[in-house]
C-alpha cells in the first residue's frame, strides 16, 4: 500500500466535467470503467493501474414504504442486494 499526497487540480461531484477534463488532459481521473469505455477504447484515455478498484461504497435503494411498493419493485430490491453484497448480508 502507498499513500500519496497531492493537490487536486479540480473537484467535482459531476461526472460528465470529470471525464471531459481527463480528455483534455487535466489529470488522472477515477471514473467507473463503464463511462470510459470508448475513450478507452480510441485511446483517448489510458487506464493507470488495471489491478486495483476503489473500495465498494453503500448503495441506498429508496420507495414510499413497503405497503406501497410494487412487487417488481420488491424484486428488484431484492436482486440488487443478492447481486452487490459480496458477503450476503443484508
């Protein structure tokens, strides 16, 4: 593990400006892969450090309550946990 101290030359919560501002040469950016795929691809874009990935986050799912939620609704609830909770757990 190495740790290295560095100053942003942008923040943002904004995706779409992140990514521009990799292409145009403003720095490294960390992006899901999905997004880059075709900058990726033309080689707009060089993937840095292929072996490593950020450390998964919490996903929040949101509905009125669960009197009101619609059984596709419950389904895909319920897929989403089994298919991101690497331990199972709920």
């Amino acid at each position: 593990m190495a740790a290295i101290r560095h100053t942003p030359r942008l923040v943002t919560d904004d995706m779409i400006a992140l990514r521009q501002a990799g292409v145009a040469g403003a720095g490294v950016v960390q992006l899901p892969t999905m997004m880059l795929k075709e900058d990726l691809a033309n080689g707009e874009l060089q993937q840095l450090l292929p072996d490593w990935s950020p450390k998964s986050g919490i996903i929040h799912a949101m509905f009125p309550s669960r009197r009101g939620l619609i059984p596709a609704g419950r389904e895909l609830i319920d897929f989403l946990t089994a298919r991101l909770d690497p331990l199972g757990e709920r």
